[in-house]
C-alpha cells in the first residue's frame, strides 16, 4: 500500500489546493504502478504550524512561504 504524507506549513495552501494535491499525487502513483493500486493509495497532508519548521538555521513561517510563492526573497 504506497503512502505518501505531504508536510506543509500551516495557512500557505487553500482547502481546495490541499484537495488537488491529493487528486495529482494520487494520479502519479497510479501512472506508476497501475490502476489496481489506487483504491490503497494512500495521501496524507499535515501542517506544522507557523514558525516550527526551519531551514538552514531559520524558522519559516506561513508569511515567508507566502513571499517565496510570490516570488520574494526570505532571509
């Protein structure tokens, strides 16, 4: 039973993309490893919440992801 968990920072994506994330990693592993599969593939997606997720040092939170999305540098 493939499992695939997405880990997103908290208050970045909408319900609705949430939703198409599911939707198109569940298409990509059925391309994979066939239609069979897809009544056990399994998608999980959890937010941590802002300002608990680092990178290189720093904590990012959902307004840094919001500037990166929109094409701003964080630092």
């Amino acid at each position: 039973m493939p499992f695939v968990n997405v880990k997103l920072i908290e208050g970045v994506f909408s319900p609705d993309q949430k939703k198409e994330m599911i939707a198109k990693l569940t298409e990509t592993m059925v391309s994979i490893e066939g239609e069979n599969m897809r009544p056990v593939t399994w998608v999980v997606i959890e937010e941590v919440a802002s300002g608990e997720w680092g990178i290189g040092g720093n904590a990012l939170t959902t307004a840094d992801v919001k500037a990166l999305a929109a094409g701003a540098l964080v630092g």
